[in-house]
C-alpha cells in the first residue's frame, strides 16, 4: 500500500527541483495577487493647496484650517508675490488667493470671490485641491448667511444674538456630526476593496491550482509516449498503484501550493486566524483533490502533449471564466447557471466563507460535496480510460 505513497513523494520531489514549475506555481500567483489588491484597494488623493491669505479678518485662517483637516489635503502659505513667482516659473501649478476682504464679505452677506491662479490647466492635483478649497468656503458663506436669515425672522421674538448664534452653531454642528448619510457609491454594492481581496485570494489560489496539476497532465502522456509508464509495469508497482500514485501526486502538488499561498496570504493581511486558516486548509485537500482527478482525466483521454495542454488550458478557462473567479455573478442568469458546473464556484464561495466570513467546514458542506463528487467521477472515468502505453 506504500508503493502508490512513493510515486507520490517522488513527483513532489520532482517539482518541488524544478524552478520553472515554482515560479509558475507559487512565485506567480504571489505577484498577482499583490498586483489585484492594489488595483482594487485603489489610493487615497493627496495634494497640496497653496494659499496666499491677505484677509484681514479671521474668517481667512478659519478658512485655511477648514481645509487643512481635510485628510490628504496640506496647506502650504506663502505671500502673494511668492505664489505669483511660484507660479511664473512653474513650481506651483494652482495657487489660491484669499481675498483682504473676505471676512467682511461673509459676514455680512455680500458676494465675495476666492481667487484661483492656475499655471496652464492647473494639473489634477490642482484642480481637485481647487474644488476642496472652493467647497469649504461655500460652506462657510452658506453657515454666515443662514445665521443672518435666521437672527431676520426672529428679530421679535425675544431672542438674543447670542442664543440665535449659540443654537445655529449647534444644529451645524449636528449637521456635521451626521455627515454620513450621505456617502459616494461606485454603483457595485457594498463590495469594499477588502472584500475584493478576500474574493481574489482564493481566486488565484484555485485558479493556480488548476493550471499546476491539469497542466501536469502533459508530463503523464509524455512518460506514456517515451515508454516510461510501460517499463514501470515491470515492476511490483502494477496499474492500480500507478494510477492511486499519480492521483496522490497531484493532491500533494496542490497541498504545497495551499500551504505556501495560504501562510503568506494569512502573515501579510493578518485579516483570519488560524482557525479559519486551519479550516481552509482541510477544505483544500478536498479541492486537491477534485483538481488531481480533472488531471487524470485529461491525462487518461489525452493522446499528445499539445491535446493534454490544450485541455488542461480549455478546462482551467472556461471554469476561471464561468465559475466567478473574482467575480461574484448572482443568484440568477445564465452565468450563475452555468457556474453551478464548475469547480471554481464552489471552491472559491467555500474558501471566502472559512477565511473572512466566519464559515466552518460543517456549513461548507455543499461545497465539500461537490470537490468530493467531481474526483470521484473523474477518478471513475479516468481510470476505465487510462493506458500505460499508446496502446491498449
């Protein structure tokens, strides 16, 4: 019963000397995966406003903190000569002039103007710091001219400044406090850039997987082609053994890629604990499994290296693309129809769960079951078709 166990330990040795397979195998799914969660997560904006303040009043400074406590945004000041020569010789492509008379502009209700120099459009950077600035000085004429409205209608009725002014500044205040009703949307749900890389690892872990041990189907028919299996023949290994050691070969394949992706993926993002690592690794050997025995498969159907490769590519594919990968697709549809077919969707909606949705493996058992029926009738399938030479 050991022998099949040797066949297997011997083609882990096998990959695990072979640099290209590594680099394939674990190197490169490391990169990608770094290069998906940047682009997902996206970066935060930062600039710069460059501000000359020549008012008089103290509405300007209120002006200039306002803006500065706004995350991202810093304020540099500098003196309107300064900033017209900054300007001139493009050191500074926007620069922003507080008028000497905006403080008794807003306070009493009249139109004022901020000043906006740009160099050419101004840059991005520039123009976004534009509208920041531009916004909170709306904000803040909008507040002066609402305490004016407000201190109008109640002239009669008793009220003194003070408490008008007291109780504005607390309904702003309030307003302020409550800002998150409102929020900005990217139109795609409730789905945050940590959600995306909690889709993605397992993602590219399954995905990964697929190509390393269906594309080690190749090195099957190769052995097959030059004689290699057939010779094994001669020895006490047999058919069956053969056959139980190829499939053993793939499951621990996959299970060294699990190990290596999963450990790295838990030290850096820190975002599950051992017990969901723990969990998802168990899950894994059942998802090796189903892999290892859609590479027998191919491998016993195959009659080249280019028909193996082929549908090694044509299965990894189609599954990668039908079966979300990255992407959830739904609960109806087409799409979600056909990815009731894969092994990907399974995989992956049961790995997400153990590792960030504080799933288990009994809860996980729909996809438990799918990994064990699809080795299983590959392994059937594959079996009655294996060939240990061109012949029968």
């Amino acid at each position: 019963m050991m022998l099949p166990v040797y066949v297997a330990l011997l083609e882990v040795k096998r990959f695990l000397a072979n640099r290209g397979e590594l680099g394939f195998s674990i190197a490169l799914p490391i990169v990608l995966f770094a290069l998906m969660q940047g682009v997902g997560s996206g970066a935060s904006f930062s600039g710069t406003a460059h501000v000359a303040n020549l008012d008089g009043g103290g509405l300007g400074d209120e002006l200039i903190a306002a803006v500065e406590a706004i995350d991202g945004v810093d304020v540099k000041l500098y003196s309107q000569a300064k900033l017209d020569a900054a300007i001139d010789r493009s050191a500074v492509l926007t620069g922003v002039v507080i008028p000497a008379d905006f403080s008794e502009r807003v306070e009493t209700g009249e139109p004022v103007a901020i000043i906006f120099k740009q160099r050419g459009s101004g840059g991005d950077e520039g123009q976004i710091v534009a509208q920041i600035v531009e916004g909170v000085a709306r904000g803040m004429f909008v507040e002066y001219e609402a305490r004016a409205l407000a201190a109008d209608l109640l002239s009669g009725s008793g009220a003194t400044s003070g408490e008008i002014a007291g109780a504005i500044a607390k309904l702003v205040g309030e307003v302020e406090a409550h800002d998150s009703a409102v929020s900005v949307s990217d139109g795609q749900g409730d789905e945050s850039a940590d959600e995306f890389a909690d889709r993605i690892l397992p993602g590219i872990l399954v995905m990964f997987l697929m190509f390393a041990v269906t594309l080690s189907a190749q090195t099957i028919v190769e052995e097959r082609s030059n004689g290699t299996l057939e010779r094994l023949m001669m020895t006490r290994l047999g058919v069956w053994r053969l056959f139980w050691g190829k499939f053993l070969a793939g499951i621990a394949r996959a299970m060294v890629q699990v190990v290596v992706l999963l450990g790295l993926a838990a030290v850096a993002l820190g975002s599950f604990g051992l017990v969901a690592l723990m969990q998802a690794m168990v899950f894994s050997i059942f998802m090796a499994a189903a892999v290892s025995g859609l590479g027998l498969l191919i491998a016993s159907v195959a009659r080249t290296r280019d028909q193996a490769n082929w549908a090694a590519v044509f299965v990894t594919m189609f599954m990668v693309v039908f079966g979300g990968t990255f992407f959830p697709l739904g609960d109806s549809g087409l799409l979600s129809l056909i990815a009731n077919f894969t092994v990907n969707h399974y995989a992956i909606d049961a790995l997400q769960s153990i590792l960030t949705d504080g799933g288990t493996l009994v809860t996980e058992g729909v996809g438990i079951g799918a990994m064990v029926v699809t080795a299983a009738v590959s392994l059937i399938v594959a079996r009655l078709t294996f060939r240990v030479s061109g012949g029968a």
